[in-house]
C-alpha cells in the first residue's frame, strides 16, 4: 500500500450473516474510474436480431450468442439493455467497439 494516497472503501454486508466485509474502491471518490459504467444499447429500426446478437457476443467478452439474442430480445421489447458494466476503460473500448459495428448506443454513464 502506498503510505501517501489514502485508500476508500466500500463496505458490504452479506445477507442474514451479520458481517461487514470492506472492499478497496479501484479509485478515489469523484475519480470517475471506478465500476459501474454502464454500456447501454438502444433500440433502432435498422438492425436486425442477428447483428444486435452475433455483434454483442463478437465484442463482449464471455457473451455467447444466445446470451446476445436474449439481450437483442430485451432491447426490441424494452427500447434499451445495459450489455455491460464495469471500469470505466473498458466500459469506453465496448462502447466504440459496439457504436462502430452499427449499433444505437446510449451515452456511456456511470450510476
């Protein structure tokens, strides 16, 4: 640990067990890098189930196809489907990467 940067925490309590686990934040408060950005694809009139799906799991890692249907069901049936969320670094590289193979994005957010 390094003596001259403080380190947050999060604290966490696990169900029904009454402890309280700290977690290091990956980033400071307000540093906007820590996880929770969220990768947001919305419903359009010009891409088809197969792009939506066969994109999500070509760019998403650990997406596999069906799970790429279901989220290209969520998007047709709900206007919108959080694909991915996480550090901000990635959550910015998926955006790209999804807005270039054609997909409706919704601004990256963090929440």
């Amino acid at each position: 640990m390094n003596p001259g940067r403080a380190v947050a925490a999060a604290a966490i309590q696990l169900r029904g067990s009454g402890q309280t686990i700290e977690l290091p934040r990956t980033g400071g408060p307000g540093s906007g890098v820590g996880g929770g950005w969220r990768v947001i694809v919305r419903n359009d009139n010009h891409n088809t189930f197969e792009h939506v799906a066969s994109t999500l799991a070509r760019v998403l890692p650990g997406l596999s196809l069906d799970r790429g249907y279901a989220f290209a069901d969520q998007i047709h049936n709900e206007g919108l489907a959080i694909v991915w969320s996480g550090q901000r670094e990635p959550a910015e590289h998926y955006w790209t990467e999804l807005k270039d193979a054609g997909l409706t994005m919704a601004p990256l957010e963090q929440g």
